[in-house]
C-alpha cells in the first residue's frame, strides 16, 4: 500500500494531462524532473518548469537559452498524445 504523497521516488514513465481553457487545447507531459506544457500546439504558449528547483513553477524556463534541449524532447514525449 502507498503511504503518502512522496511514497514513488522514481518515475518510470512520464504522466500527461490534457485540457480546454479559453478554447485553447492544453497538453502536458510531467517526468520526475520536468514539466512541459503546450498551448495549441505551442501557438498559445509554452511552459518549462525545474521541479527538483522549482517545486512551486514560479519560473517559465520554455524561453530560457540554456534548456532548448530539453524543450525539444518533451516537446517530441508530448506528440504521442493523440
């Protein structure tokens, strides 16, 4: 039986979400260290956040120069959602 929020230590897999705000498609993908999310296919907007250094996503990391690649394979991870 899990005990508590913080029982997973590691993540196999990525988790996704997907949702409708302001007639805009939104869909993330979440790793043990990243989050990534889309805004009409990126149209709308884009957000990186840092979870082992910003737990809280206060920081938009999508435009930072120092994280294109990560961008980039989140942005291929989240393709596989229909």
């Amino acid at each position: 039986m899990v005990q508590g929020v913080f029982a997973f230590r590691s993540w196999p897999y990525p988790a996704f979400a997907v949702t409708l705000y302001q007639d805009k498609l939104g869909k993330s993908v979440r790793t043990e260290t990243w989050r990534y999310a889309e805004w009409d296919d990126g149209k709308a907007g884009a957000m990186l956040f840092d979870h082992s250094n910003d737990p809280l996503e206060l920081k938009n990391l999508s435009s930072d120069p120092t994280h294109p690649k990560t961008v980039k394979a989140l942005k291929q991870v989240l393709q596989q959602l229909p």
